[in-house]
C-alpha cells in the first residue's frame, strides 16, 4: 500500500541505502527542477554519485525525440544494469521517464517521486508508462512497476493552481466509478488548495492502487479508470494538434461532463444523477470551446482510442454514482449527441 510520507525522506534514504545501485540519474523538467530538486536533494543522504536529467515541461515533450535523447544520454553517461533512474515530477516526468527506464537495457530501475496532484493520486500510481505518437495520446509504452513510490505532500505547495485542479478531476472520477463516499466528499470543497485537498489523496491513491491490484493488464475492471478518458483523450489530442495543449484534468473534466451524459443517453444512470455529476464537474472547470472541432476529426480519433477492438468504440461509463461498467459500446448517435450536448 502506498501512503503519503511525512518522514523527512527517511523511507527513501532506507531504500537508497539497502538496495545496491551503480549510479543515480534524476529526471526533472525546468519546473521540478526549480522547485523540487532542491527539497530533494536538500533531504536525499546518499554516497552515490548522481546526474540530473532535465527535460522542458510540458506534454508536447512526451515523444520519441525525449526519449532518444534520454537513451542517448544514458548511454553516454555509461547508465549500467544497476543504475537507478529517479521520476521527480508530475505523469509526464513519471510516464516518460518509465518509459525510457524499463526500454533501455531491457529495462533498468526506476522510482517514482510525484509532484502533482495528478501524479500523486493517479499517473506514478499502476506502473502504465508511455509516450504520445504523433498526436495519438500514450501510444507507445510499456507495463512496467517503479521499484517504489515515494509520495511527498509537500511538494504540492509550490504547484500552480491549475495544475491543482486538473489533478482533482482524477480524484473525481475515482470517486465517481468506485467511491460514493468519497465523491460526496469532495464536492463538499469549497476552494480547491491544497488545505482542503490533502484529506482525501490518501483515498484517491488507494482506489487507484486497488483497481491495479485486481486487473494489472487491464483486461477488465482497469478499464473503469478510462471513466471520462475516451472522449476526453479526443479533446486532449485535439488540442494538442491544433498547437494549443490543454491540461490533461481539464480535458478529463470534460470528458466526463459527455461521458455522464452518454451514461444517461445509454440508459445506465438517471437523468438527476446525470445532471447533479455535471453541475458539480461545471463547478471546478471552466467551459472548453471545441465548436471548431469536426465531427469526424473527433470521431476519427475515438475509433484510434486504445481501448477499442474490431473498429467498435468502447467506453467505460457509470452505472451509479461510485459504479462505473466498462466494454459498453454506444450508438453513434448518442456519442455525437453527447458532444453536441458539451457543445451547447
Ligand atoms: P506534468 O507532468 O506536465 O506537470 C504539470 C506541470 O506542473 C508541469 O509544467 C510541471 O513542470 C509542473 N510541476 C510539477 N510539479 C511541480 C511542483 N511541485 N511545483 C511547481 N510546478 C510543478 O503533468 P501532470 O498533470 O502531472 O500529468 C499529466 C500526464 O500524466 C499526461 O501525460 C497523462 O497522460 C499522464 N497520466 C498518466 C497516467 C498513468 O497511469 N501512467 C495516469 C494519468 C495521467
Ligand atoms: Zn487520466
């Protein structure tokens, strides 16, 4: 079980002392190299020697281009078996940074250190790595366990309010496929800070962690996490075709705002219960304009969406609040009306 720390690292200095590396290389980007290696380094007692890999922020840096040039490097700096690669940032650091990790070599050890609300309750959490292709979101990747999770609140205090947010929508959808209790929880929140929040990340870790635990392949109940996840994956990409990447929550946010709506339409959860899960997402997020994406663009990259076979599109929806179904195929016809209904 993964739980939040509050032990001055101590955990992490153990696991650095018992366990015999070669070498430590640090993945970072600009922020979290700004912000978080210093804590890090500031608390991290350690006798080996150590690199620290920095990449730009952002999603449009989890590409292929990022990980040849970490391979490279790793290459250059004669990266051994025994070498460990630390993640410290939020999913694009701990998505990309697996990735490179468990490909080079055949795969070497990494460690997940989050720094974001998303990575913290969701993205460092299930041993999922990847990298986009092309503007395909996490088509390239690999199933591969960190070593550890070392979960440190603290570093959430210098994490942008945005980027707050788009964390909490993961923390909605657990609540919304798995929690009841836990969702009636959240949108108790007034202000979304950190204050209100630290509460409830230990839940949203362990419904994570749970639902991995079950289904590590994803052949079945895993599925449930891609709540808000098809459609929204569609918008996420949108945007990032068009130059105008928008943040991986608020893209869920919408996703689900359609999704519940789909569940509605396919007749899995009444009208109220549609109704109350939207008003309350609309609450935290603010409206997307996607009037300019087309109908088929839209369409073309949900077929694309991984989840899929034989060319039908699969959705994961709810059929309560805190009960999610997976492997539903809708009609076309209610896929469109439900981004019709965003639309408007
Ligand atoms: P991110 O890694 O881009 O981090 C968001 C921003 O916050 C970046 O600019 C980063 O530099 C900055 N930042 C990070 N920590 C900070 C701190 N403590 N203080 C100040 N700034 C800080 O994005 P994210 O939202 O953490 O993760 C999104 C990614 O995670 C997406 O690529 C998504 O596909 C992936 N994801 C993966 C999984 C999975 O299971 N592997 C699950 C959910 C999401
Ligand atoms: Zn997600």
């Amino acid at each position: 079980m993964i739980t939040l720390l509050n032990d001055q690292f101590s955990q992490l200095n153990t696991f650095l002392h018992e366990r015999s590396f070669s070498k430590i290389f640090i993945l970072v980007d600009e922020n979290t190299h700004e912000y978080c290696l210093p804590v890090l380094l500031g608390n991290m007692e350690t006798d080996l020697a150590f690199e620290i890999l920095e990449i730009e922020a952002g999603e449009e840096m989890k590409n292929i281009q990022t990980a040849n040039q970490l391979w490279e490097i790793l290459t250059e700096m004669q990266a051994d078996r025994k070498a460990l690669v630390i993640n410290l940032g939020g999913g694009v650091i701990t998505d990309m940074g697996g990735f490179v990790a468990s490909t080079y070599k055949r795969g070497i050890q990494f460690i997940n250190i989050p720094t974001t609300l998303l990575s913290m309750c969701d993205a460092s959490i299930g041993g999922k790595t990847g990298i986009d292709l092309m503007h395909y979101k996490n088509m390239v990747g690999t199933f591969t366990f960190p070593e550890q999770i070392f979960v440190y609140p603290q570093f959430l205090e210098t994490l942008p309010f945005k980027e707050l947010r788009s964390g909490f929508a993961e923390m909605l959808k657990h609540g919304l496929i798995a929690d009841k209790l836990h969702w009636d929880n959240l949108i108790k929140i007034q202000k979304l800070d950190v204050e209100s929040l630290l509460p409830h990340i230990q839940t949203s870790m362990a419904i994570k962690q749970d639902v991995v635990d079950q289904d590590f392949h994803e052949k079945n109940i895993r599925k449930t996490l891609n709540f808000g996840h098809t459609i929204g994956h569609a918008i996420e990409s949108s945007c990032l075709e068009q130059g105008n990447p928008i943040l991986h929550g608020e893209a869920v946010a919408a996703g689900m705002i359609c999704e519940a709506h789909l569940s509605y339409l396919e007749g899995l959860i009444s009208k109220e219960d549609s109704e109350m899960i939207i008003d309350n997402v609309r609450r935290y997020y603010p409206y997307l304009d996607i009037s300019d994406f087309k109908d088929e663009d839209l369409s073309a990259l949900l077929l694309n969406d991984k989840k899929n076979t034989e060319k039908k599109i699969n959705f994961s929806l709810l059929s309560a609040i805190g009960s999610c179904v997976f492997d539903h195929e809708c009609t076309q016809e209610n896929i469109q009306k439900s981004l019709h209904f965003y639309r408007k």
